[in-house]
C-alpha cells in the first residue's frame, strides 16, 4: 500500500476555495476503489495549511487517479496552484499491510 502525504497552505483570501477543491479531490479519490481512504484536515493553529492523506493500494492505483483528476477535475476548474501560497510538501510512503490493518483498519482483502 502506498500513503501519500501532502501539506500545503492557501494563498490569502482563496483559503476557502482551496479547502472546498481539496475536499472535492478527495470525495474523487474515495470514489475509486484503488483509494482505500482519503481524507482532508486544517491546520489545528487556525493557520491556512492543510494535512491531505490518502492510501492507495498500489503506485498503479495511485498513478491512475492522480490522471484521472488532472484530466476529469483540474481541467474543469484549473487545479490548485492558483488557490496555493506556495509549493506544497509532498510525500509518498509505502505503508505496512500490518499498520494499515492495525492502525486504519484497513485490509485488502
């Protein structure tokens, strides 16, 4: 399983609009049943930065939805870059069957 982590903050004045794609993008990502959870959060300070983490059940599954948003979501509304202050910091990790069952309780079976 692959988990992907990504941290980002909203330009001043788009905050809003980011969270609500943000949230969009995951709903997506849930549709698809190589996601096995997605999910968004804000920053706990009240600061425009957001934790967005979704796991996947392979690179493929991963690769597959992350085109499917470019071509289906980004293309409708330009994606998020115009929404962001600046680069997000982003992170792929290849998440344990053993963590993900204990700790998500997720399976792939």
């Amino acid at each position: 399983m692959l988990l992907e982590t990504i941290v980002c903050s909203g330009m001043p004045g788009k905050e809003k609009n980011l969270l609500r794609m943000l949230k969009a993008r995951q709903k997506f990502r849930k549709r698809d049943s190589g996601c096995l959870g997605a999910w968004v959060v804000p920053s706990s300070d009240g600061q425009p930065v957001y934790l967005v983490q979704a796991i996947y059940k392979d690179t493929g599954s991963w690769k597959l939805i992350s085109d499917k948003i470019k071509n289906e979501l980004d293309s409708i509304d330009g994606g998020l870059e115009g929404y962001l202050s600046g680069p997000p910091l982003v992170g792929m990790f290849d998440l344990d069957t053993d963590i993900a069952a204990s700790e998500f309780g997720i399976s792939l079976d």
